[in-house]
C-alpha cells in the first residue's frame, strides 16, 4: 500500500507532464508555493481567497441568541469535557434502547433495501456471528424479512467503524465524560482486511469475534475494572498527536499507549497467561485496536454540545455507505444527508477504484471532536497508509482552521508550534468559504462479505451543509434582519 | 520542564522587544525568514552563506584512496547494517576485555583525579552497589586507591549515558550486527531523577539496580530467548521516527514499541505474574528507557565503519563531563578531546545552570549514528524537554545536512516528505562549513549524588574537529598536492 513519497517523486512528475521549466503564478493558499518552491519550481504568490459565498450573514437568532456565542459555548463544553475508559459491557445489557433484535449501524438512518454491499454484509455476519443461521442466503432473507430492527449507533450513544454493526452480544467499551456525567460506546476493533467492520464474512471473521467475546473482553473488562478511575483516552489522545498519530486511520502510537497503560492490570488479573500472550500478540498485530477507542472518546465530548440553542456547530458527521449525514448542535436529532461521496484512495494488491464502496462509517466522529483528519498535519506518516504527500497533511489543517470556532487547548500540533488543532465545525463558516470538511477514511470492498480494500481521503458533501444551513436559517432566523 | 512554546508566544517576545513593525532582511538559511513571516513580520530574504574555511581541500591520500569513496563506503557500511537485540548478559561475562577490577565509563580516557562530579558519583555508587564497601566516603579512597581500572565504554563495544558508568554485575542488552557479526552492548535505563548514571547515590538508587538485577534482568533475558531472531531495533528507530522520537532524548515511542514487541513473550515466562506486572509497570513509568536500546543499536551499526581506510566520516562523538572526544573511522583507535561544553537547557524545579555540569555521556552515538539530535525535525514535541521551538528542531536537521555524507536509507522523517535523515558526520565538511554537530543532551548536577537537574541542547567543540583534520592531514595527505 505503500506509494512514493516526497518532493523528489513530485518533482519528477511535474516536470514529466511538462517537459519544461515551469514559472507559476499560484492564487490563494500560500502554502501550495511553498511546496512548489521546495521542488525549484519559480512560483509567484498571488493573494486571493475564492470569493465568499452569497449567503446570508447569521449572527442572531429570532430569540436574539448570539450565534457566535452559542457556537463559542458548544466548544467550551467540547474542550472542558474528558473522556475515560470506564469499563465494557455486552451491548445489549448496557447501551440505551439495545435490545434483543437491534442491529445498530453507522451513518445516518438506512432501510435494508438502500443499505450498501458492506453494510448488508455486516448485517448478515453479524446474523451469523449471533447465530440466528449458519447460511448467508438465510441470513440475508432474516436482514430483509423485517424481523430485526436497524438503527443508526448515534441514535444511542454509540459510534462504529466502517459498516458500524453492533449486534446484541457484542461486547463493547464504555467510555465516560465525567464532566458532563454522559456515555459513549464502541465494538472492539478486529483489525485489518477481511473483518465484518468491513462487510467480511466467513468463518475466520466469526471465529474472531468469538475469541473476541469469549477470550479478549472478559480479561479487557476485568483488567480495567482493577484501573481505580480508568484509563484516560482523551490524555491518550493528546500524547498520540504528539507521536505521529491522527487518531483516525493512524492509531499506532494511542494503540501503544493503551497497551501500556492496560498491560500491568492485565497481568495482575490473568486466569491464563496463554490468553494474556495471545491477547497482547491480537493489539499488537492491530495499529487500528485504539479508532475503537478514539472513536468513543470524540463522540463522549462531543455529547454535551448536542442541545445548545442557536449553535451552528457541527455535533456529528457520519455515513452509513450510501449517505452521508450530518447533525448540528441546535438540532441534535435531524440529520441533514446527501450520497455518500467516492474516496480517492490507495488500493490493497489486486484491488482498484472499482472495487470501492462509497464513503462509510462513523469514524467521522473524530474530524468532529478536532482530531482524524482535521489533525493530520500532526500525522505526516499517515499518507503512506491514505495517499496525498505531507505537504498536504499540513495543507489540510491549515485549511480546516478556516471552518472550525476555535483552535483546541488541548490538543495541539508539535510542527505547527504546538497549536491547538482545529475544533468545532461551523456550518455558517463552511457556506461562506466553500471549503468542506476533510475526511480520511478506510475504503471496503462494494460487495458484501469481502472486506478492506484500501484507504483514502474526501470531503464532505455540500448538500449536507446548504441543507442544515437553510433549516436553521428557516427556523431560527427568519423573522431576523440577517443581511 | 514545560517552557511556553510556538509562534505567538515568539511574536508577543519580538513586538515587545522593539515596540514597533519590524522589517527584517535574513541572511542565509531560509527557512529562518519562513519562521519570521508566520509571525506577521515583514522579511526580505538575502541568499548568503558564511565564508567557507580557508582549510586544504581533502580529496586523495598518499596512497591515491579517494577520500569521497572511502566516506561512502564508510556510510554505506552503516546503513547497510542492521542492529539486533540477542539477548542479555552480566557486564564481567559478555563485555570483551571487562574484569572483576574493572569500571567503564562514558566518553575519552579520564583517570580519577580529572572525573568530574557526576562521574565520581556514580563510581562511588556503582562500588557500593558491586559491595566493595557501603559507605561513600570509604567509596572515594576506593576509587582514588588504584585499585580498579577505569576505562572508556567504547574501548569494549558499550556505550553509556551520561556517566556510563558500567561495573562488573550490572546487567547489560547484547545488541548483535548480524551483516557484519559484530556486537555492543549497553545497560539497562534506570529512568530520571536521582539514578546512578547522572550521578545519583543513596539507598533508592542501590534498590532500583539491584531489583534491575534479580527482577527485571533475568525476566527480560528469559523472554528474550523465547523470541527466534531477537527483537530488530533497527526498524523500532526507524518506526520511532515516524512517531515523534528522534531515540536520544526522546523515546516515548520507541519505549511503547520494545514494550509490544516483548510483552508477549515476557508473559509466557513469568514465573510471579506480580513480577511481570511492575516490569511493565517500571518501563512505562520511563520514556526513556529505550535509549539504552536505541544507543548499543547506533554503536552496533557503526562499528563496520571502524578502520575504512582515508575515511574522514565520525564513528563515535562521546563526553565523559570533562572532555569531549571524537574518533574518526580512518584512525579509530585515536581519540581528538577538547573541553566538554556547556548545555543551553531547560531546568528541573530548584535547579538552575549554576548546578550543571558540562556535556556528558556517549548517547551522542545517536548523532553520529544519523538520528538523535540530527532527526529532531522528527521529533517537534522533544522541545517541551531540551528547550528551543520546533521551527528549531526542523532547522537544526536541516543544518546537518551539510556536514554529513548522506541522507539514510533507511531512517526518514515524514514532515520533510519522508528524506532521510543526515548520517556520516565529515570531519572535512565540518572544517570547511564551520557548522559544528549539533547534540540534545541531559544534564546532570555537577555534585556527585545528586542526580539530573535538567535537558538541553548544544554543539560539539570545535577544537576536536580541527585536531581530527589536521592530524588526517598529516598523516595520511602530507605528500599530496591538496589545496
């Protein structure tokens, strides 16, 4: 997966295309001359910003609310919040409105017939994995006899990777804001390639998750429980921007940290050492082991936000494979939604855009809470995982800082002198730019039951923002002379 | 430790500084006037480097070598190698030519009545520890009496930090170059504060080693000799850099990937599981414990260097607090010392430069080796330690480019698109640029028993450099029409 990085490669290329000495004149962001500079290419820079939107100026609400201030209050409540690995559970037992025929999945609300090809894989593994059939086409009749009830993981407080799927026996991590006094839940990841987070089927999927269930949660579970206050993943988090992680699609270094901080207590409660060994061999293998914690911990100090009157602040961003929806913080239970867009990737062996499902998974939480993709100017090493150079990973969280309330106090970004990363998506700030939100993300195969087939990186659609924009407009500022 | 860090904090310092706009014109190294342009601050920049030394310009020996070709065989040799942890080992059986009378210490030659305090401290610490005697005082006459060899780490294949004091029971890592079947060795990091290696004496001290010894030594060892083909340490660096270390002064990441990759094997000997538990517990509590990995591993692969005939590139940098010493591949049984320097650092609470004593320890393996202070543009974060800005550390790499032979195959810094990192320091380019190395370092008190008091940064003492050269010259271009 690994392409060829750096000035040198780019520098060929250019001059390839060209086949002579270039001059540019380069418009706008002045980074982009940096990097051409650095490739001896002469470049003049021009200032200019892409003219702002026409669109209307929002600054109070009819109940003479000050946006700004709400928007101010929302990341407040993001940045005072933390986030603590508390204990784990089974999902049914433990996150709200689970039951007994509940397949929870990413994104916003799908029916199985709009569902994608990972999605309905993930459902009918999932099926499988419970034990409701041992036959895919039998599973696929149950997905789609009705007799299950889907709905979005943000409905209760939960977040998935990818297709997201939490079946009723999963076990998952429960995440605390102790400040705010609320909950957040996540499956354990699987790991990489062929995993039902992915639309993988088969029996090594299933035997994982068993071994998962039966081996990895309960000494996870009973090691934590020996962990006086938890484990503090939103220190964690800090600590991984400071060694090369995004917290996204690069969790190497929180990964770590989590071992770290959970191997003495793991030891202290083992039954059996060969489980303990296997344990730490299963983390190990799996750079991605802390998304399914990172994820939580976002959507826990998110939460207290969800609620504030006259806020524009974005609260969620997620997809479910075919759309992609977002929430804002006035408006916590709509979704706003458009399709789910194409991700410009780097492909596993033998795979191709082709083969690539659209834009999938909740892991959005992350550029939401101000980290994943809108911190990878702190992850330069992740382009070799997503594609794009390092220029471009400092580009983009430049960029971001032009739609987001704040910088986060802390979170900060080592190679940009410790500035805070950039928090709080303001959908006023993204209709007056123009400039959509940055993802990256992993990509699944468009059929059900194959699994991983690459990673890259998107935007977020427009139709989401015009939309969410024109309802609080609508709604809260129509009587308002809002110029 | 933590110091105001960034560009705002800078701006404000400027502005205050000159109560006025301020128009700069930056002479040479750009990326100087990229620093003040963020900051608002209007810059023209003046292409202009410092005179080139008037020095003879170097190309052939006597003997017709091409001193460029022997410089690359010297850097290909290095990075051509791999470093290996094999095992592990009591100093007195593993370390070539080590004794039952015998003390190693870090840097150049240095007999008693030259050691400086921290030196002498941990001497006087290590003949308690061995059982020579219990009591300090009794230690000094023992040390002072002639009756222990004193003798530099790097006359046996070790290194050690700070005063790299190695006594004859002290358990040692076996780091193996399998490409040219050679070995170093080092001791095992005890963490900061009031340990031997900085100086520290006093019951805590003794405690600590001895648990070193009978616990975490032959648990380490044990599982060490579980893991076919050792644990390669040469990928843990080069994985490292891409996580915010630079493996001198900073190795969070380096501590949590050794911790990964032995954690499972260490649990499948355990023989007390409470054991296992605060082994896992001692490393996490020591970011730094992976420096007496990463600096055998540098010394492993810069031994094959050692004796490349008309080689004018660096194999060892190493201070014992009173001296500074080089050797140079050409001449490696020759050291060229000067005064040790003075660090610039950040200071412990209580502690102040009044307090430090000069440059110590052979961790400057790691410069020499291509990484260290050399990769701090890897590493942005390490600046909350040793002092400057991570505008600093990306300079400082960029700086070293000029003094060295190349860039490393396989060491790569992503946030400069992935290049390699500068290795094979050129005693020729040294002289010619006038660019002294530039090192990250502890600092420890100059009192023996107390322990560190801080972190820094400086330059190798220019004096070395030019003794190296001169001697070179001499010996090996006298009779050559070098101009």
């Amino acid at each position: 997966m690994k392409k060829d990085q750096g000035v040198n490669v780019n520098k060929k290329k250019i001059s390839d295309l060209f086949g002579k000495e270039l001059k540019i004149a380069n418009l706008g962001l002045e980074s982009m001359a940096v990097s051409l500079e650095t490739q001896d290419i002469q470049v003049q820079q021009i200032d200019w910003k892409p003219p702002r939107q026409v669109v209307p100026n929002l600054m109070y609400t009819d109940t003479d609310i000050s946006i700004e201030d709400a928007n101010q209050e929302a990341v407040n409540r993001i940045m005072g919040s933390k986030a603590v690995l508390v204990g784990m559970g089974i999902a049914k037992d433990v996150i709200p409105g689970m039951h007994d025929r509940m397949i929870l999945h990413a994104g916003p609300p799908v029916e199985w017939e709009r569902m994608c090809g990972p999605t309905r894989g993930a459902v009918m593994g999932a099926l499988i994995y419970e034990g409701f059939t041992q036959d895919e086409k039998e599973a696929e009749k149950l997905a789609a006899s009705g007799e299950f009830e889907f709905s979005p993981c943000h409905h209760h407080q939960t977040v998935g990777p990818m297709a997201g799927i939490v079946s009723p026996r999963m076990p998952v991590f429960i995440v605390e804001n102790p400040v705010w006094n609320v909950r957040a839940y996540a499956t354990l990841n699987e790991g990489l390639g062929k995993v039902l987070r992915y639309g993988g089927m088969g029996e090594e999927v299933y035997k994982r998750l068993s071994w998962m269930e039966e081996v990895l949660y309960p000494n996870l579970s009973n090691a934590l429980e020996k962990i006086p206050g938890g484990i503090d993943l939103k220190n964690l988090i800090a600590q991984a921007l400071h060694m090369g992680d995004e917290c996204h699609n690069r969790n190497r270094a929180g990964t770590s940290l989590f071992m770290r901080s959970i191997a003495p207590s793991l030891i202290r409660v083992q039954k059996n050492p060969e489980d303990i060994a296997k344990i730490f061999e299963f983390i190990n293998s799996n750079d991605h082991f802390f998304l399914n914690l990172s994820m939580p911990a976002g959507k826990a100090m998110l939460l207290p936000a969800e609620g504030v009157e006259g806020c524009t602040i974005l609260t969620v961003m997620a997809r479910n494979g075919t759309d992609f929806g977002i929430r804002i913080a006035s408006m916590p239970d709509r979704w706003f939604t458009a399709p789910a867009g194409v991700v410009d990737g780097l492909y596993l062996p033998g795979f191709s855009e082709q083969d690539a499902n659209p834009d999938i998974g909740d892991s959005t939480i992350t550029e939401t809470a101000g980290f994943g993709g809108f911190a990878m100017a702190a992850a330069p090493a992740i382009t070799q995982f997503v594609g794009g150079s390092p220029s471009l990973a400092h580009d983009i969280t430049l960029e971001m800082y032009e739609i987001t309330q704040t910088e986060h106090k802390d979170f900060t970004i080592p190679s940009l002198g410790f500035r805070g990363t950039p928090l709080g998506i303001d959908v006023r700030r993204v209709m007056e730019t123009g400039i959509l939100p940055r993802i990256n993300t992993g990509i699944a195969h468009r059929k059900p039951g194959i699994g991983m087939v690459g990673a890259g990186m998107l935007r977020a659609p427009k139709k989401c923002f015009v939309d969410a924009f024109n309802e609080f407009n609508k709604i809260y500022c129509s009587k308002k002379e809002n110029e």
